[in-house]
C-alpha cells in the first residue's frame, strides 16, 4: 500500500492512465474487428474503408503508448494483405 503522498499520487495517475489505456485499446481493437468481419463477409470495398479507418486508430496508439511500432506496422501489413486477396 501506498504510504507517501508522493506515492499515493502516483497510485492515483497509475489508475487514470489505465483507464485511459484501455479505452483506447478497446477502440483499436473494434476497429481491427470492423476489418476482419468485412474480410470475412468478403466484401473487398468494405473491408478497405474499415482497414482505413483502423490504420490512423492503431498508429495513434503507437503515438500514446499503447502498442509497440513494430506491432501495429505488423497488423496493418497482414491485414491489408488479407483486404488485397479477397477475391
């Protein structure tokens, strides 16, 4: 338990962060489901417009922390390779 003030603050911006955190990953995470339910519906032109709305979703969780680049660069590349092999 926390027991400076210093500490207690601390505990205080910890809990708002994650907070903060997950709601932003739930965000991108709908997204990404937006985009892998089109891919399996297999409509090409909706699939692409929900990949475009994901991408600046997932890289601004980069931005703030939330994903690593790699991973989010990761997703995007093998989903819009998913998107451009629909038939």
């Amino acid at each position: 338990m926390a027991n400076t003030a210093q500490s207690k603050k601390r505990a205080r911006q910890i809990e708002t962060r994650t907070a903060v955190n997950k709601a932003r990953r739930s965000r991108i995470r709908t997204h990404l489901r937006k985009v892998e339910e089109a891919i399996a519906s297999g409509d090409k032109a909706a699939a692409a417009a929900a990949l475009k709305a994901a991408q600046p979703e997932l890289m601004r969780g980069v931005t703030k922390g939330v994903y690593h680049k790699n991973t989010a660069s990761r997703k995007i590349s093998r989903l819009a390779a998913r998107v451009k092999a629909i038939a």
